[in-house]
DNA sequence: GCATCGTATGTTATCGCTAACATACCCCAC
DNA sequence: GTGGGGTATGTTAGCGATAACATACGATGC
C-alpha cells in the first residue's frame, strides 16, 4: 500500500494510522470546499443534491472516513453516552446495553461501556477516564455512589440518568423501579401461599446494590406478617451466582432445619439452590419452596420453573434511550428537561418452584 | 455554580458542558505553561517533582478533567480499541470483552465495544462507526467479514487481532482455537462411549459462525466412524438458547426416533434439549444423552452435570490484551509486529449427561 | 429595472491539547 | 573559566474538523 499523501508534505506515520484521506483531500478531488464535504456528509445545511451526490460519490470512491475526533473537538459533541453497569456478564445489563446501543446508533450516538464489579471506587475511577471523553449523558446503575463520583457530575455538568432502581437520592433522571418493593410484594405472595419459615439467601458487602434493597424488602414483608425475618445468609460479594446458591441452601438448612422456603437475591442463586436440593433429594417444591428474582431464561427453562420477580429489562432501555435522545434534543435547543423519573414494572410471577 | 470562565471572552454553554477548567487555566492557576501541566499529568517528560505535586494539587482542588478529544487529536492516538462481538449477551463475550477492560484500563486505553448480532452487515456498519474514533488495535470476533470490512480495515491500516477462532484466511492476529476439531474431539468422544445415533441441533444462517464450524466438526467425527451423520437440525439464526433446545430435541425425536445422543450447538441450548427430555420422562444419559459446548456455569450445575467442550476462555482475554499492548509498544517504537496466532485451549469434558 | 431575499458555496478562526523545537540554567570536566 | 551535556521549562504551530461569518448569484416583487 503506498503512501498517497504526497500532495501535502510527507506525513509521518504516527501511531494513528490515519484513514488515508483527509476532508480536505475530498474536498481537493471533489473541486469543491472542505466545508461543503462536511455539509454533505452530515446532509444539514444547505447544499444542492448534485453537489451532494458528486462529494458523495468521491468519498465513496476514496474509501474516506470521517474523523470524529476532530469533529468532536470542533464540534463540542462527542457523540458519546457513558453508561456505567455492575457487570457486563447479566443477561439484564448485557440486554440494557445492547438495546440502548440500538437505540442510539441511528442517531449517531455511540455507547462507551464501563463496569463498575459492584465496587463504588471503580465506578469512580471508570467514570472519570469517561468524562475525558466528555459524553454528552452519563447512564449509572444504581450502585452507591462516592462523594467524588457526585463531585465529578456535578462539575461535568453533564445529564445523568440512573436506571434498574428508584434511588432514595438520587442525581438525576430515573428509570428504574423499586426493589425492595417488589421483594417485598415476591415475599407477601409466598406468605400467601402459606409458607412460613423462609430464609433469604443474599450477598455481603452490598451497600447500595439491588440486592441489600431485595433483602430489605423481604424482611419487611416477614415482619409485617409477623414471621420470624432472621434467616438472612450472606455467602459473597456481588454478584453470586449458581455455585454460591448451592452451598448456601445447604447451609441455610443446616442452620435453619425446619425453613420451608428459600428466596434468592437472583434467579441463578436460585437456580444453584433448587439442582442442589435435587441432587440431595430435598423436593422443590415439597420439601422446600424455591424462588429468585429477574425472571432470566433459566427461570423459565428450569424443572420446575422458577418463582421470580419478573422485571420489564427491555422497557428500561427503551425508555432510557428515549430520555437520552429528548435530553440530547433539549440541550441542541439551549434548554434542559426537569427532572424525570419513569418508572419501570416489576412483579411477581409464581411458578412450579413454590 | 457560577460560571468562572471569565478570563477570557464569555464562552458559549455549548452542548457539551465543559468540564469547567482548560488545561490553560490549570497552568494559569500554578503559575507555569500549559505544556508543563501537561507534562505533569502524563508524568512521562522531564519536571521537577515538587513542579509535579504542586501542579497534581491544583488540578484535584479544581477538579480538572483533561479533554481526550483535544489530547488525542493532537497526539493521534486516540487511546480507544475496538472490540467487535456478535452478542453481549452471552458469558464468554461479556467476560472476553470485561477481561480485556481490566487488562487495558491500566496502559490508559479504552474499549469500544460493538455487538454485530451475528450479522456480517451490522459488522461492517458498526466498523465504520468505530472506525471514525481511529482505534489503535480492533478486534473482531469470527463473524464471516463482508469485503468492504475488509477494505475498510485495509485502507485503516490499523491492527486487527481476530479471536475464538482461527479463520481460514485471517486479517491479522489470531488469538483463538479451531471449534471444529474441537467438536469433533467431541463427536469422537461420544462415539467411543458408544452412541451410535447421533444428532447434532444448530443453528440456521450460521455462515462465518462458530456454530458452523462446530456443525461440520460433528459431521467429520461421525463420517470418520462411518455412523449417520444426516442428523442434522437447524433450528433458527443465531444466537439459539433454552427454548431452542426445548423445542429442536422434541423434533429430532420426532424425525429420528432411534436416536441415542444430541450435541448441541451451546450449552444453553443444551440444558434446554435436557430439561424437555426430563420434563417428558425421557432419562439423561439414559434414553438420550446430551452434550453442549463452552462449558458455561449451566453445565457445571445442572443436574446431570452436561458434557461440554471447556474453551479457556479466560486465556483468550488475557492474550488478547498482552498482544494489543505489544502492538501498541511496537508501534511507539515505529515497528510492526509479524503476524501472531495464538493458539487457545479447547477440550472435551465429560460429565453426568453422556 | 432595481432592491430584497434566500440558497449555495467559500473563508476564517477556533476547539483544547501536545509534538517539536527553543531557551534557560546548572553541573561537571579539563 | 569555558565548553559540553544534561535537566527543567517555555513557545510555536499544528492535529482535522466545524461554527460563524462572508460572499456570490439567481429569483421575486413592485
């Protein structure tokens, strides 16, 4: 591949191998301005179709890629949206993320990825490599937030949106529900159903997660019935998953003999527990009553089915990337949008395993 | 928070917000020029370490955040790799793609993360987005490439690192193993515990996929034992998962009623095929045996444990991120590395399911 | 027929940072 | 004491695009 820049002086071959062409070169084989290309390309101002198709056709033919750094620069917008989850490997944030990204692209926004591992001082530290990027929205999922990491916000001045739960204070917009509340509705319909001894298998270490609030939940429903709310176990940090179920519900039996339900932080803890019941010959749900919360496929797919808490995950990326892109628009109009906050359905689904 | 921009000509609140502070006034602020501050805050060039501190102090007490759009504009290097997946929404990709994260945030790069639904022209839309960000390394995930991404990539000239799998005729760097010799380890394996009907559930439209590959890898052990190997379902496009396997091994019993063991495409689908034969009292192994691939948590925990293929996986990020930082420092140094193909760990594990 | 307007294009001046070069100063050797 | 070489800093000139302003020209109205 020889190097084609010749027109100008020699460019060194910095660590960035440039798209061969510059706007400029287009601008020079099209016989027209750097300005008009750059009309043409983003097709908002004013330029007339033949123009337009004939920079088109050169920018085709040259094989040119616009750079967005530069545009971005000059500009003032990035294009970019953080959006900061636990964990990438759920199947709820890895779908937010992927809807939110679909949402975005034809609108010419890009998705920057960060996860958090559930540990507010890298979400701190991940958020302030991001805001060098300088987004345009900042998307958190609730999960305890540093003084600086409000700090940061707050000076960037950027909009945020925090999404999964309703924050008790929150930043900015929400989408999100409550998980205590809906915990807590999971363990009145267990109540209902006559069960009486029921442990809580959890996580440690979850100050602000979605699972202290699925905890809490649970214990409020056990206490307004007057039931005993003591049998907590909290086997790991987040996230805990199949393994971490199966040891726990033995433990928790060991504990506790005489439970006779056991719901789950999440449906794999779940999961876990219900194959480790099976394979010691403790029926689900004869013996013992299992159930999780986030209604993931394997709820559905496991014999039984999982009692869980099932959680609209696609609305919430919808309706995010709707608020981003009326953020976006508001802000192009010089105006910012009060505060939102949407709320999201979670309910409860009974299935075989209770 | 007032505006404190007053030094020079009121700026414009444009949509991006600035983080309040330029470099110009964190150097106005210490007393010394801009291109010390930025010395100071990449800590590479020669300053004086009391220079250093003082500088590092005043830009946490005005909470200075560098531009990165700025920097890299005139740097040319735009810190970003980017790193093209089918789906997030599976295991192996969201720990492929957080393992990466880890391994590059220290040496100051950021991933820009794509998911191409296993669709050769989403690959190259994405790519041309990414593209326009000028990544240093890209990184793609086996996806049978349309020829403008390959141009595009050409023209680029940047690095590309290929991953789970070895392509026939790679781009560039191969960090990956080949899914079809290890399915037919699997497919040989099965036929040596003595099944002898076999059938294989897969996915349709899977041109350029691994499941393809894992497809033809079942056909080569089977016609190499000289047994049936028509037993083939394509059930729908990638990517397939419980309910998949639920539904396909009803219909392969249906169209193969003698059949004695089902390879699956993926574990999921696997625990899927398995739990339909539990739910309809067909006994695994027994009746049917069921085999997956990937060993993914499910496997280990269902109940019979699934006969997988064990794919390092965690090897994959982590070579994967060793090689973009050779590359990265090859490239400081004006060098290119010679193509690298890293060969990954693939094998047949044996479980309660076959 | 001339002022007025709107459309299509070009010109200029940044955007915020860093590479490359320039300078100032100090220390040491001979 | 003078030259050479190092270290710490400053100055200048872009990086590649776009906002904002300037210009050219045809159409329209009276």
């Amino acid at each position: 591949m020889a190097e084609r820049n010749g027109s100008k002086k020699a460019r060194t071959a910095g660590p960035i191998r440039h798209g061969r062409y510059r706007m400029t070169d287009v601008a020079e084989a099209a016989g027209v301005s750097a300005m008009t290309v750059s009309r043409a390309l983003k097709n908002d101002g004013p330029v007339s179709p033949e123009t337009r198709d004939h920079v088109l056709r050169i920018v085709a033919q040259l094989g040119y890629v616009p750079d967005l750094i530069a545009g971005g620069l000059s500009s003032k917008r990035s294009g970019f949206v953080a959006v900061l989850v636990p964990s990438l490997n759920n199947p709820h944030f890895a779908d937010t993320v992927g809807g939110l990204a679909e949402v975005l692209q034809p609108a010419g926004l890009q998705v920057l990825i960060g996860h958090t591992d559930y540990c507010p001082d890298q979400e701190e530290r991940l958020l302030e490599t991001m805001l060098r990027r300088r987004p345009e929205v900042v998307v958190l999922t609730f999960d305890g937030h540093t003084t600086k990491t409000r700090r940061m916000l707050d000076v960037a001045g950027v909009p945020v949106i925090e999404i999964w739960e309703t924050p008790r204070n929150p930043i900015g917009h929400v989408v999100g529900f409550s998980n205590r509340k809906a915990s807590r509705a999971l363990g009145g319909q267990m109540i209902a159903k006559g069960y009486k001894k029921i442990a809580f298998i959890g996580e440690s270490q979850d100050k602000g997660t979605r699972g202290s609030e699925r905890r809490q939940g649970i214990r409020d429903a056990l206490k307004a019935a007057g039931l005993d709310w003591e049998r907590v176990l909290s086997v790991a940090p987040p996230p805990i998953g199949m393994s971490h179920g199966a040891t726990a519900v033995v433990e928790v039996m060991r504990r506790w003999p005489d439970t006779d339900a056991v719901i789950c932080v999440s449906d794999p803890c779940a999961f876990g527990a219900m194959t480790e019941c099976q394979r010691r010959g403790w029926t689900v749900p004869g013996r013992l009553a299992i159930a999780g919360f986030g209604d993931f496929e394997i709820s559905r797919c496991a014999l039984p089915a999982i009692t869980t808490v099932a959680v609209d995950a696609a609305a919430i990326a919808r309706k995010t990337g709707e608020l981003i892109l009326e953020l976006r628009a508001a802000d192009q109009r010089g105006k910012t949008l009060p505060r939102q906050t949407i709320e999201i359905s979670a309910m409860p689904v009974e299935r075989g395993s209770s």
